[in-house]
C-alpha cells in the first residue's frame, strides 16, 4: 500500500511539474510581449507630445524659432518611467569630457572670494571621454594659501595683454546647489562652447571648490556674487557679450538677479540668459522633495551631502580663527532635509527671520518677474521632483516679452535623456547649443 501511495505521488508529482513547465513557457513570451507593447506604447505616446514653448512674445520670438528647428522633438528614452528615474539616470550616465580650466579667485566685498574657471577660446575641441577632469588650477593643498593671499587680478600670464580689447562671446555658467566646474552636465555645456569658439567661465559657489575665508557660502536669495563676475568679465573683456547659464538653484539666482537689475532700471550686463530645471517655488519644492520618495532618493542624499561640505568648511574657517555659530553646527548635524539645512545654516547666515522668510525671498514666482529686460529662456519638465508642476508659472510667462517657457512632459531634473541607452547628450544639451548660437547670432 506503501508504494503503491509513493508511486501515486511521485507520478503526481511529474505530471505537476510537467504543466509548470509547459504553463511557464507559454506565459513568459506572453509576458515579454506584453511589456514590449507597454514599453512601446508608452514610448510613442510620449513622443508624440512636443514641446510646448509659451510666451517670449518680444525679440526673443526669433531665437526660439530659430531653436524649434534646430533641435527637433524630443524623444525620451524608452525605459525611463517618470522624473525621478530621468533625474537618477540623467547624472549618472552623463559623460564627462576633458577640459582644460584655469582658475581665478577675485576678492567680494565682504572680503570673501569668489572662484572662477575659464576656458580658452583657443582650447582645442575636447576629447569627450569619461574620467578625471584636468584644470589648471592649483592642487587643494595649494587652495587654501591661495585664498589668505587675498589673490586679486588675474591670473592668466600665457594671454596676450591686448585680449581685453578683443570682442568675443562669453558663457557664464552658474552650477546648481552642490554643482561646479567639474559637474558632468556644466563640462558637456563648457565643451560645446568651446566648439562653437566661445570662452567659457563658470561661477563656482563659495565653500565648493575652494576654502572660504567668510563665514558665507550660496544663497538663492542672493546675486550679489553674479553682479561681481559680471562686472568683473565687461572690466577685463570691455567688449563681450556674455550669455548666463542657470542650472536649478544657479537658475534661481540668475533670475533673482535679472528681476533685481530690471526693478532697479540697471544694466544687467547680460546679453541673454538660460535656466533650467530652476524651482519657482521654494515652497512647493521643498514639500515636494519631502514627500517619500523624493526624500529617500534625492532630499536626504543632497542633506548629507551639504552637512559634509559644511563641516569641512567650519573645520577650515575656525583654524583661521573665524567664528562659526555653534547652534547653527549642531542644528545642521541634526537635519534631515534641505529645508531643516536651511533653517539651520542659510536663513540665519544671509540675516533671515526663519526659513519660510528665505523661502519668500528666493522664490520666483512672488517677483514681477514679467519685467525682465533681458532675453530669458527657462527649461522645465512636467515631472521634475524638484520643481512640481502645479508651481510653473506658465500662466504668468505666457504674457511676457522677454521671458520665454520650454516645457517638455518629462525629463526630471537636469535629466532630458533621449535614446535606448542615453549616454552623452541629450535634449537640454541641444537646446542650450542652439540657444546660445541663436542669441549671439540673432540678438
């Protein structure tokens, strides 16, 4: 009876097996199917919406019709479901090609330094492979002396003297929170400058590449270090047109800084401007990045990142003997998302009650920003986590003269990659290419 039981089960057992095997060959190709279709319907179902480009009703109008052509649809890649893989994906599988920079540090007024690094128009064209970016700068050991020597003028004895007298066209790059020159995205948009002949010089943030000697570091609220660059590029290039690069939070100080000049009635010094991925809503943003995911993907990563950079900071202005607030170490260890980070440290160093006080200050959408003289291009995605859709004034931009909106239906932050394996440019890098060309050329 025994066996006849183990016989039954083991057949039982086979047979069972057998239509596993069977079900499981017929249901796989059914399930690839399936998510091919899916994959390819939500491809050219995306794909098919362009664009939309609103306002720039003033002589901005030219340039974007000229860029509409130029760059073409805009096709995201295939398996990018969304802002936030757009935003993961767009950094880490952004080349980084080899440029050459040399550096310069020119002195604020509340005795700080402001670093920047400039391309030759001279540069051969790159060579675009990933791997160590190359400078001419000084190495960190040789920094932070750089910095106490107060270094003022310039540092570039391989120029000919008479350059200043030369006209050309200068791209200013203003990096985003914890960006700089060596950020994948400002080497590709340095390169592509150099390609089409312009000089590049690129903003770096206090506390980024360099020691500080103040008790300062980046404020979105504050443009007082863009005015000094660009009165510093007319001073040593007299007859330059220079075109602004805003990146995310370098956006947001690049449009406060145009608002201000424009209420003043003051020459910004600019001959056109480009923003992308900038958030109009500091507000709206912050409550964005703190919903779930946002957090555990972008909002916590990026804390730790400004905890790490502000300690090394404090260590070397408290060597120096320059006081650090201790309420505001402890309260910055203790954060757990941006806006805790700028409770903490930003609000209080830039004189602000709280941060919700910071917040109305740097955002976007609670300046007449309809003002600005100055041609202003602004690229933004309908999923960026950063910068939700709900706080895109396009409303507003819709009636403005010089400021114009390129909204795409994805694309993240500083993501808008295109292709089955998106490596190298993508959409923003053909914008901002095209931009910059049509803005020198038709401007």
């Amino acid at each position: 009876m025994a066996d006849i039981l183990i016989r039954f089960m083991l057949s039982s057992s086979s047979h069972l097996s057998a239509m596993l095997t069977a079900t499981w060959k017929i249901l796989l190709p059914v399930c690839i199917t399936c998510n091919v279709v899916i994959l390819i319907s939500h491809y050219f179902a995306l794909g098919t919406r362009n664009p939309l480009i609103i306002g720039g009703r003033g002589k901005l109008r030219k340039v974007l019709e000229g860029l509409s052509i130029k760059v073409g649809s805009y096709h995201p890649t295939i398996w990018t479901f969304g802002g936030n893989l757009q935003t993961i994906f767009g950094d880490l599988l952004r080349s980084r090609p080899i440029v050459k920079y040399t550096a310069e540090d020119i002195e604020t007024p509340d005795g700080g330094i402001v670093r920047l690094d400039w391309t030759s128009c001279g540069d051969k064209e790159p060579t675009e492979e990933t791997g160590t970016v190359q400078t001419d700068i000084k190495k960190d050991s040789d920094r932070q002396q750089q910095a106490e020597d107060n270094i003022q003028g310039s540092k570039f004895e391989n120029e000919s003297q008479n350059i200043e007298n030369e006209s050309e066209n200068i791209v200013l790059i203003v990096p985003g929170l914890t960006g700089s020159s060596q950020s994948g995205y400002v080497l590709q948009f340095a390169e592509a400058a150099i390609c089409l002949g312009y000089r590049v010089v690129v903003l770096n943030h206090r506390g980024i590449t360099c020691v500080p000697v103040t008790y300062q570091f980046s404020c979105a609220a504050n443009s007082d270090d863009l005015e000094l660059v660009v009165k510093h590029i007319h001073q040593r290039y007299p007859k330059s047109r220079i075109c602004a690069v805003g990146i995310s939070l370098g956006g947001m100080i690049t449009t406060n800084y145009l608002v201000r000049m424009s209420l003043s009635n003051e020459n910004s010094g600019l001959h056109a401007a480009f923003v992308i991925s900038i958030p109009y809503d500091s507000f709206k943003a912050a409550d964005s990045l703190e919903k779930p995911v946002p957090c555990f993907l972008f909002n916590r990563f990026l804390t730790r990142k400004l905890q790490r950079l502000f300690v090394t900071n404090r260590n070397a202005l408290m060597s120096k003997g320059i006081y650090v607030p201790e309420e505001h170490a402890k309260d910055a260890a203790r954060a757990n998302t941006i806006r805790q980070f700028d409770a903490a440290v930003i609000a209080p160093m830039f004189g602000y009650k709280n941060v919700d006080h910071y917040y109305h200050a740097s955002s976007i959408v609670e300046k007449p920003f309809e003002c600005i003289k100055t041609p202003l291009l602004c690229l933004s995605a309908d999923d960026d986590p950063f910068s939700p859709p709900e706080q895109i004034p396009a409303q507003r931009i819709k009636n403005c003269d010089n400021v114009a909106l390129l909204l795409t239906h994805t694309g993240g932050h500083v993501g808008f990659l295109e292709g089955l394996l998106p490596v190298g440019r993508g959409y923003m890098d053909r914008v901002y290419k095209e931009f910059i060309k049509e803005a020198f050329d038709k401007l």
